[in-house]
C-alpha cells in the first residue's frame, strides 16, 4: 500500500494514468503533469479531489518540468506521442517528445533528488513486428529506418535506454514497463479495441486494415494497474524492465472484431481496407518475470473486458 506520498505523473490525463489516479488519490498527493492533447481526466470523479495538483505544460519544457516535480516521491513517467495514425502523420514530433521528453523527465528527477520510484513506459513494439512470447531479455528491434511506423517503436527504445543508464550511472529507481495492448473504460484516441466496441455499439461497419490475420494479446486496464502497482511498490523492481499483458486473451485482429460484435450482439459488418503502414504481425508476451519476481498475473478475460469496456463507451462516449 502506497500513502502519504508525493507523486508525480507526466501524461496524468490519459487513460492508463487515470486509472493509476483513481488507486492512489485518497492516500497520496497527486500532481498531474500534461499538456491535456488527450484528456480523459477532467470529466472523471477525481477532477476536483483536493489532493489533485494539476499542471498544463510539456514534457518539452525543462525548466518547468523540474519546478513541477520538486518534492516528488515518485514519478510516473506516462506522457507520450501514441497512435499510429498520430505517428504516421507527425514522426518527427513523436521522436521528439517521446526521447527529448524523457531525456528531460529523467534528468529532473535527478536534478530533485527523486528517492523511491521512476517508472517509464516503454512499448511492447520494441520486440518488432514478429514478437512470440518474449521475454524481456530478448534482443530488442528498431526496424527499418524510414518506415514511419518505426520511429514510435525507436524512440521509446531509446528512452528505455536512458532510464536504465540514469539507474546504472546516478543510482536513479528506475523501472521500465512495456505495456501489451491496453484497454479498458477511459481509453480515448486511437486504441483498436475502443474504437471496435464503439462502431459494434451503433452497428456501423468495422473497419479492419490489412487482413485481419495480425495476432494480439489483451490487457484490461485494472490488470495492467496491478502490474504496474507492483513495479512501483516491489524494491526488487528497480533497474529492470517488465513485460505487462495477458498473455491468455490472444486473438486475431478479424477475431477480436468478431468477438466484439458477438459478446455485444452487435449487426456491425466487418470490412477490409488496404494495409496503412507496416504493421506488428504478432505480439504475445512472456510474462514470467512478472510471475516470478513480482507475484503478478493477469485475470480479466478477453469477453468480460469488452463486456465491462462497452458500458463504459455507451455511457461516455456515444
């Protein structure tokens, strides 16, 4: 149990930080640190809780960046350049934010003296495009150099990197995470799942790009908290990397579509469109580390978690 601690949390408006928000806001100081380009925050229950600190700002600006932090506890560092569409039409941004950015979120913890925890989000793309089962060990891939898809995939590499060499050189608690598709109630912008369950509520066609053979492992959100949880609770988590996903609720991406619009009921056609980048062919994790060292496993299946994601969508966003 964490309490009575001071956390600091870049990208504090997005969909996974909320859910962090909602474990830890009775009991600890929040400072929220995000220049709201997704916002899932300010129309959730916690918006106005008085041990909420919210700061606009990016993680592109130093100077304000460190003044935010001062007195952190923990740092949660959340704040990315995500979505494939975003990646695609703005590379060079999501290279910058995504390596500068965190460049920046590691040297002011350094620079404020940051004590218990620094957990980064990596990415589950860093194993490349044909990932089966892989451990965190594994040698990682940073694609093919001009292909847009890739810079997303590098530039979190990259940041990983440099957390694990501010642990090594300056005795920073750093932790690395790398999420395995993430859904759940909360989640905006351009996840996959979300955007299934709310074409399938309204019986619009689901569209599907390239054909739909890509396979995928499934992490509700309330599993990847308790993950998470563990990595920032566990002192035998620091200066390591973790794998967190499900690595049960595996499905094709024309399976998941299906799914969707059975558990839900829904009359929703499922249509095919040309392939929009290069994709991640198959991705399912190892995640015996987490078992191991941390006592961690997911639980949600993959129908309770669309089932539980779809009331949320129809209350929220339809």
């Amino acid at each position: 149990m964490i309490e009575n601690k001071k956390i600091f949390i870049t990208g504090g408006a997005g969909f996974i930080a909320n859910a962090l928000i909602g474990i830890l806001l009775d009991n600890n100081k929040i400072i929220v640190y995000d220049n709201f380009h997704r916002d899932t925050l300010t129309t959730s229950p916690y918006y106005d809780h008085r041990n909420l600190t919210i700061h606009k700002g990016d993680v592109l600006d130093p100077v304000f960046l460190t003044e935010c932090m001062k007195g952190a506890d923990i740092v949660i560092h959340a704040a990315a350049i995500a979505g494939i569409d975003t990646v695609i039409k703005k590379p060079t941004h999501t290279m910058r934010v995504n390596m500068i950015g965190t460049a920046n979120v590691l040297e002011a913890a350094r620079i404020n003296g940051v004590k218990e925890r620094i957990v980064d989000f990596s990415t589950s793309e860093v194993f490349g495009n044909m990932a089966f089962k892989v451990s965190e060990g594994m040698e990682t891939v940073s694609g093919s150099a001009g292909e847009a898809r890739w810079t997303y995939a590098v530039s979190k590499l990259a940041g990983e990197h440099l957390n694990m060499a501010y642990y090594k050189e300056f005795g920073l608690p750093t932790v690395s995470v790398r999420p395995f598709n993430v859904y759940g109630p909360g989640q905006t912008g351009e996840g996959a799942l979300q955007i299934f369950i709310k074409r399938a509520l309204r019986n619009e066609d689901i569209s599907i790009y390239g054909d739909g053979n890509q396979i995928r492992a499934w992490c509700y959100v309330s599993d990847f908290i308790k993950g998470l949880m563990k990595c920032i609770e566990n002192p035998v988590a620091v200066g390591q990397s973790f794998n967190i996903g499900n690595s049960r609720a595996v499905v094709t991406t024309y399976g998941l579509a299906q799914t969707v619009c059975r558990v839900l009921d829904s009359k929703s056609k499922i249509i095919f469109k040309p392939a929009l980048s290069a994709d991640i062919e198959l991705r399912i994790p190892s995640v015996e580390k987490m078992r191991d060292m941390l006592d961690f496993e997911a639980v949600v299946d993959l129908e309770e978690g669309i089932e539980k994601t779809a009331v949320w969508i129809g209350k929220n966003l339809l």
